[in-house]
C-alpha cells in the first residue's frame, strides 16, 4: 500500500526531530519569523 509506504519513510525522517524536540526544549517557536527558528534549529542539529 502507498499510504503504508510513505507513512515508513516519514517516520524515519521525522525521528531525528523528536529527539531534537525532547531532549533540547525546540517544542515551540521561540522567535518570531522562519529565519531566527531555523538557525536555533540548525544550531541543534550538529549536537544530535
């Protein structure tokens, strides 16, 4: 089934970011705007 297919691949992608979300505190947006979220995120990533 396609929709059981595409469910698998989200899940593995989506993984990474719960972990990020959990365990450093990204659970909201701190700053308004997508430019300041995305480089407090891009600063979380190289740490997971």
């Amino acid at each position: 089934n396609i929709e059981y297919m595409k469910a698998s691949i989200r899940a593995r992608v989506e993984h990474p970011f719960r972990i990020i979300k959990r365990q450093f505190g990204f659970v909201k947006a701190r700053y308004k705007g997508l430019l300041k979220n995305d480089n407090q995120l891009a600063v979380m990533l190289p740490t997971y």
